[in-house]
C-alpha cells in the first residue's frame, strides 16, 4: 500500500477502502467457514455454522469486494475499450471471477447438504462445500499477493 | 518483483490474515451465545486456534513488515503522522485483543471443569459467560481499531 499510495490520487481512496474491505470479509468468512465445517467432525450445530458463515459473511464480503473492484477500476480507467490492463489485474478479475462461482457452487452444494442434515441423511455435500473453500482461501490468497505485490 | 514489492505483499497479505482472524471470532462471538453446555463450548476450541495462529501470524507479519517498509520506501519515514497513527492502533487493537480472549476464555475454562467431572449438561452459568457483554463490546473495539488502521493504511493523512 505504501508504494501504491505514492502515485494514488485521493479520489481512488474510497473505492479501494470497499474493495479492500469486502475482500478481507470475504477472506474472513471463508476461514471461519472452512475451520466450522473442518473441525464439526459430524455436529450438526457446527457444519451449519460453517454454511452460514459462508452465505451469511463470505458471499456478502465478494459483492462488496467485486462492487468496489469495478469502481476503482474504472477510476483507474482500467475498464474503458482498448486499455491493456496489466497482468496482476487479469490475475485479479479471473480468481475474483472464478471464485464467486466457484462460492456459489459450494453455497448451493452446502445449501442441499444443510437440507440433507436436516433429513437426518449424510454430510458428504457439506464436505464438498469444505473443499471448495479451502481452495477458494487458496486461490485467494494468490489473488491478495497479486494485487499487493502487482508482479509484471 | 523487487524484494519491496514481495515484502508489500506479505505485509498486506498479514493484515488479511489478522482481520479474517477478526471475522472468524466474530462468527464465533454470534454461535457461542446459544452455546450453553461444556460440550458444545470446548467444541469450539479447534476453531479458537485458528483464529489466534491467523490474528498471531497478521498480527506479527503487518508489524515487522509494516516498520520495514517505513524503513525501506524513500518517500515515507517511520515518524510520519499516518504510521504513528498506525502503530498506536496496532498497540491498541493487540490490547483490547487480549482482553477479549480473556473474557470468552472464563467461559471455555468454566467449560472444563464440569466436562472433566463428566456432567454435559446445560449450565446456565456457563451460557451467562459465553453471552459476555464485556467480551462482546472489547471485540467491537478491537475491530472497530483494526478499521481506523485500514482506513489510516489506504487514505494516509498528511502523507
């Protein structure tokens, strides 16, 4: 942030606040998501709490997170037609992209599994969604050094 | 990258790990207030430490690189008003953190006692100490801190 800041105009401040902001919810509520759903070693209780910390925290934090990545972008002038944007950018967009339908595949598989539980039947879904956020915790914390370390 | 760059990136790296540890207790904070039997309580404690290895390792890592970077970037010097700013709300967040692992902690040792003498029961007593008011407004401040060094980080006033 501090090298970025030497050449940000002021104006930029507030959308990079929301889009940095939304991603730490998001980064947030995919940790206290997959540790519920890791360490519920067959609770009930407990794989609804990482569900819930999933669709409640982790799905709220990428809308606000993507919000604020196309309104900095597009201060930036990143999004206008015919502007090449750098590789730490497309790195950015595809695993911010990827990674919301990747969260919504879990949140739906994690929304039948939390169904199932309530039927008394298996957690096998709900282990599904637990996979799928420890690869998005992974895919993100690329994304967050990426950004950060803006590679050429 | 340079050597910066890469210390820049586990820097902010850090501090996604020190306020998704935030997120995760907040998380917690809401579950445990229908929590009112040991078992269920010290179910919690796993997920407990991985909150206090992501806060510990943000916590460290923004500190270290953080004061590094003050050191290692020309336009900025570790007395500027923005990264005193940041530091004295560093040393304040880690305080009231600690004071917020305290008081949740009364109820994950009240937890112990009767589990180990094998009564599982609901216990009143240990619902009031995981419903704590005091740990709920300590974590509200300490996030509330971990915000103001965000918006400090992003808007450096007076740089």
């Amino acid at each position: 942030m501090t090298i970025v800041a030497a050449v940000r105009p002021d104006s930029w401040d507030f959308p990079l606040l929301v889009h940095v902001l939304g991603a730490m919810i998001l980064v947030g509520g995919l940790l206290a998501g997959a540790s519920s759903l890791a360490y519920a070693r067959g609770d009930v209780k407990y794989l609804r709490l990482g569900y819930w910390s999933l669709l409640a925290v982790a799905l709220p934090g990428w809308l606000v997170m993507r919000i604020g990545a196309e309104w900095i972008a597009s201060r930036e002038g990143w999004n206008h037609e015919g502007v090449p944007t750098p590789t730490w950018l497309n790195i950015g967009f595809i695993l911010a992209d990827v990674g919301g339908l990747i969260l919504l595949v879990s949140l739906i598989a994690g929304g039948i599994g939390v169904r199932r539980l309530r039927a008394g039947q298996g957690a096998t879904l709900l282990r599904t969604t637990l996979v799928l956020s420890v690869v998005l915790l992974g895919a993100y914390v690329v994304a967050i050094w990426a950004m950060a370390g803006k590679p050429s | 990258m340079s050597f910066v760059d890469w210390a820049l990136a586990v820097h902010v790296l850090s501090a996604f790990a020190y306020v998704a540890g935030l997120v995760l207790f907040w998380v917690l904070i809401v579950a445990v207030r229908r929590v009112d039997t040991p078992e269920e309580t010290l179910r919690m404690e796993p997920i407990v430490k991985v909150g206090n290895v992501a806060v510990g390792l943000g916590a460290v890592g923004t500190i270290v690189i953080g004061i590094y970077l003050a050191f290692a970037v020309d336009s900025y010097a570790i007395w500027d008003g923005w990264i005193i700013a940041a530091l004295v709300l560093w040393a304040v967040s880690g305080a009231l953190g600690q004071r917020t692992g305290a008081a949740y902690m009364e109820g994950m040792n009240k937890a112990k006692e009767p589990d180990a003498a094998g009564k599982t029961g609901p216990d009143q007593e240990l619902l009031a100490l995981n419903r704590t008011q005091t740990g709920v407004i300590l974590h509200a401040l300490t996030s509330l801190a971990v915000l103001l060094i965000l918006i400090d980080m992003i808007f450096k006033p007076g740089a």
